[in-house]
C-alpha cells in the first residue's frame, strides 16, 4: 500500500540494522516494522480511523516515537504537545483538534478525561508503558499499512501567534517526506550515521528534522530523554551527528569534556530552531575543529536554509535556501520584492511549506501570498554570496532555549492578576537560553505585589518556559507619540539584567 512518509522512512533501513539505540537496547528497523504494526492495531482497535488526529502529550521515549510511526501508519495524523502544557493549556488544544484519541501520562489521565471531550483516552509513561503500550503487546505484528495520498495530512503541529490562539499547522506526508528527503542528501547522511538524538519530541526539531532524516537515509539514533551534556559527549563516543538548539552548544562548552579527542568520531553539527551566536560558533570551531552547521526553519515551513555541508559554515548566517525552496525578502508592508543586500521580511515557498493553519481559513490567508510564499515573519538579508542572515523579528516573539514564547499570551495572564495595570513581556540577552522570557509589570505606583505573588499566580496558567524567568516592576510603561508601549526602550534599559 503507499502511504508516503511510511514507506520512505523504512526504505533504506536494512531489517537487521539498528534504528535505536536505547538505554536497554537496540531496536532494528525490523523491530520498527513489527512493533509499529502492533500499535498500528491497538490505534485501530481505539476507534482511530484515516484523518483522525492522535494527540499525545507524553515524555520522551522509544515507545512515543513507535506511536508516532504506528499514527502514520495508521494514516491518522499525530499531534504532539509540550509534556509542559498545563491542564488549561491541554484543554484548548484538545477542543481546537478534536482528536479521536489522546494519549497521556497515566498521573493526568483523570483529568484528561475530564476535558477530553469524545476522544478515547489511553496512557503511556516516561518507561514506555500505559494502558496504551499493554493493549499494543496483545495486538498481531501484522498490519496493512493505510494508503494516503502526498496531499494526505501526517501531523499537525500546534505554534502560538502574535495574536489569538495557537493554531495548528497542518503537515502533510508531502512536506515532511520532501524535506527529509532534502536534507538527507544535504547533509549527507547514511546507514553509517549514528545521530545523538537528545532533543525534545513534540516540535519539529526533534520529530522531523531530527527523527526522519535519520530513518529516511537508514541511520540510527541514540535516544536520550532529555538533554545532559556528560551524556551526550559519553554518547559521542560512538557517534557521528548531533542537532541540537544553541543552548545544547554553550552548553557543552561549558563542560571541560568538550576537547578534540571527544569529537573524533564525529563528522556533523548541526544548530537551529534560535540564533546561534557567532561567538559560540567560534569557541566550538576553537575547541573541536568543528564548524557548527546552522540551519533556519519553522512549523509551518520545515526546514528553509542550510549552510553547506561543503564550503563556507558561515557564522551568523543560515546558509542557502534549499534546492527545492524559493526564498525571498520582500517590503513586510507591500509586499515587494528587494534587492540584494536588503533587509526585509523573508517569505518561501515549497513543497515543505504547511497546507495552512487547522480550522483557520482566516489565519491561512492571513499567512500566505497570493502567488503562494508564505510569510515567515523573520527579518532576513540576503548577502552577495547568496547566505541568508536572519537579523531579526517581524513577529513579537521570544526564543527562550529554542522554546518560543509569544509575550502577548503571558501579558494577558499576567494583566489577569489583580493590582496589575498593564505589562510588558520582553526577551533579554541570557548566556544560556539565548534570551530570557522577562515581564515589566506596571502598578501605577499602588500595589504591594512582589515578584513571587506574580509568578505563584502563572503556576498552573503557563507552562514553566513560559514564565518570566525575572519580573520587574515600574510605575507606567514606556509609550511612544502613538500610545504604543516601547518594547526596544525596555530591551535596551535592562540588556544587562542577566549578565
Ligand atoms: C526548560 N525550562 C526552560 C526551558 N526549558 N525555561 C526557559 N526556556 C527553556 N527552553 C525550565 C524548566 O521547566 C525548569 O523550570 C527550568 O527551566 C530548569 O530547566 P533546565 O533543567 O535547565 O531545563 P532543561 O531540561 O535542561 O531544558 C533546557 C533545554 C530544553 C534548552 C535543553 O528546553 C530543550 O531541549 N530545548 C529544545 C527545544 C526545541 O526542541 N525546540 C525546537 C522547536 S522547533 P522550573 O520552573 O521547573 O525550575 C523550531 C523549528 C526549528 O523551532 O527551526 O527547529
Ligand atoms: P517555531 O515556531 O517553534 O517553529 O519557531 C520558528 C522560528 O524560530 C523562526 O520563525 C525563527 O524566528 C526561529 N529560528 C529557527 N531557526 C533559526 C535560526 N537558525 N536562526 C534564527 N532564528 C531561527
């Protein structure tokens, strides 16, 4: 049966090679086939029919990414959440996708179905079990794999907005396919690969970039649950590959096991979902002889840039657009194209690009052009090479360790909070996260709020990366002659808060 994704993900991988390796074993591709064939038939067996979404909000695991491959499989779409999403948070996704199933933690399963709606609720842990993983142990290791068509959708990712609610960016097998395909071959994977796989899995980083490149081109992957540098240099051992968010690399500098002897068999690294400092692209070059390779990309887009896998890693760039992406940076106003050299909105074009927002003909339109670019909402230029260097945001948003953070939904928990007039959530320069998540909030002068009340009151509102990670308190904020409150201003006076 064809069954786009499915089948290019285990086109390479021989029967017998390992896809996993996992703190109690290796997982074959074989393995992959079989095991996903039984949780193809648990899914199944839960009422999930072709184009039902399966949302999953569970830690990382061997276990999550097999239900990954079944929901494809299944030809059902999977939807995964941040395991940081409070239950509030849940609860509005859950509504927007209306999921025939949800997968949970079994600690939270109670209340997930209290707000689940009609979905069928089943559980799965960190350890992969649940009730989910024991109703797949019972299943047939046989199972047709469903037909979709490239147009078919594999995933639907949710991403915040500057305004409103998050809406789901709706992926299809298409686009996942082509940029996994695209990268591999620029990147240069093969079965030989060994990737350290230690980002999260519910973005696109660590679910597409990261998982389907590897299994498309046959390579295996280290899984870790979460990023620890001394794991991941003892894993560089027997590796080859690493992706990572920038914190994964000032963090690893700041370990002394970071020397060239560790990297000796490495031959890739690879940076993205934030900028990556010029200056950590030095010290890791200085340290390893490597030059970091980054990246530029979004939900909604996949991947757009790469610097070259041969040539010039330029630092503070992200490279080329792909082979089979148009770029281009355009007036944010008018829409007209510019020269080289200028700065401006970047918008692209693709077969990796989303088929719009879930259930949002408003936003949809909203984010495309009429000849069919999407508009990112980065600042880009475009230099005489041909390197793409993302100089800033169209979009108020913040980049905290790779985690975006749209300041407009803290504000408004934040103006919730009783004695609270207004506030003002801005990024600041931090060595670790790139930028800090930081709330001004101002009083009018009246109130005996302190910074723990503020933050005690977000607790069961906003997923822990969300809060502020400091909140600072004044008088008025800052307008300009327009009434409109004067974020740069706050940026600049206090830049050096977390030095
Ligand atoms: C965790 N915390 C964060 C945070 N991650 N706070 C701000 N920003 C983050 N990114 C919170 C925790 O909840 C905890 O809060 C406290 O900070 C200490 O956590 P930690 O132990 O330092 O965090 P850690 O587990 O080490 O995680 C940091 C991290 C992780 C950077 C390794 O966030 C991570 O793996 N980031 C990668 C995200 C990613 O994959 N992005 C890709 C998006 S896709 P408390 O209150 O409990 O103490 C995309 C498209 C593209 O952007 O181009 O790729
Ligand atoms: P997300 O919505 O989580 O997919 O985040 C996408 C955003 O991350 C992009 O629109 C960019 O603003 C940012 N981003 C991703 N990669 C890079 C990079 N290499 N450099 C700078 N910003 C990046």
């Amino acid at each position: 049966m064809t069954n786009p994704l499915y089948n290019a993900l285990f086109a390479t991988g021989e029967p017998d090679a390992p896809a996993f390796h996992t703190d109690s074993g290796i997982v074959t591709y074989g393995d992959l086939q079989a095991v996903s064939a039984r949780w193809g038939n648990a899914l199944i067996s839960l009422g999930v029919t072709p184009g039902d979404r399966v949302a999953v909000q569970v830690e990382k695991s061997p276990e999550n990414l097999i239900l990954y491959l079944a929901t494809v499989r299944a030809g059902a779409v999977f939807l995964p959440l941040n395991t940081a999403y409070t239950q509030a948070e849940l609860a509005y996704f859950l509504g927007d996708a209306e999921p025939a199933l949800v997968v949970c933690d079994p600690s939270v399963a109670t209340t997930v179905e209290a707000i689940a709606g009609d979905a069928r609720v089943a559980t799965l842990d960190r350890a992969g079990k649940g009730t989910l993983a024991s109703r797949a142990a019972a299943q047939p290791a046989e199972f047709v794999t469903v037909a979709r068509a490239e147009t078919d959708l594999a995933a639907i990712c949710y991403t915040s907005g500057t305004t409103g609610r998050s809406k789901g960016a709706m992926l299809t097998h298409r686009a996942l396919l082509s940029n996994a395909a695209t990268l591999k071959d620029l990147w240069r994977f093969t079965p030989n690969d060994v990737l350290i796989h230690a980002l999260p899995i519910y973005h696109v980083h660590g679910l597409f970039v990261a998982t389907n490149v590897a299994l498309i081109a046959g390579a295996s992957m280290i899984l870790q649950a979460r990023f620890d540098p001394g794991a991941v240099l003892r894993a560089m051992l027997r590796a080859t590959t690493l992706m990572g968010v920038p914190t994964f690399y000032t963090r690893l500098l700041a370990h002394p096991g970071l020397t060239r002897d560790a990297v000796v068999g490495m031959r890739l690294f690879i940076s993205g979902s934030a900028p990556l400092l010029a200056e950590t692209h030095r010290a890791f070059a200085e340290r390893t002889g490597h030059a970091i390779l980054e990246r530029y990309g979004m939900t909604e887009t996949g991947m757009n840039t790469s610097n070259p896998y041969d040539g010039d890693r330029t630092a503070g760039t992200v490279g080329f657009p792909l082979p089979d992406v148009d770029l281009r940076i355009v007036d944010p106003d008018s829409g007209k194209r510019l020269s080289q050299g200028e700065i401006g909105g970047i918008e692209v074009r693709g077969p990796n690009v989303c088929a719009g927002y879930w259930r949002n003909t408003a936003k949809t339109a909203e984010a495309f052009r009429d000849d069919g670019y999407f508009i990112t909402g980065d600042l880009g230029v475009i230099d005489a090479r041909g390197y793409v260097a993302i100089v800033g945001r169209g979009k108020d948003l913040v980049i905290s360790g790779g985690l975006n953070v749209y300041p407009k939904e803290v504000e408004s928990e934040i103006d919730a909070i009783p004695g609270v007039v207004e506030s003002a959530v801005i990024g600041l320069p931090h060595a670790d996260l790139g930028e800090a998540v930081t709330a001004v909030v101002a009083t009018g002068g009246a109130s005996d709020l302190t910074e723990a009340t503020v933050l005690d009151a977000l607790g069961d509102r906003l997923a822990a990366f969300k809060r502020p990670k400091r909140v600072l308190f004044t008088d008025d904020l800052p307008r300009n002659a327009m009434g409109k409150v004067q974020k740069a201003l706050l940026r600049e006076q206090h830049a050096s808060l977390y030095d």
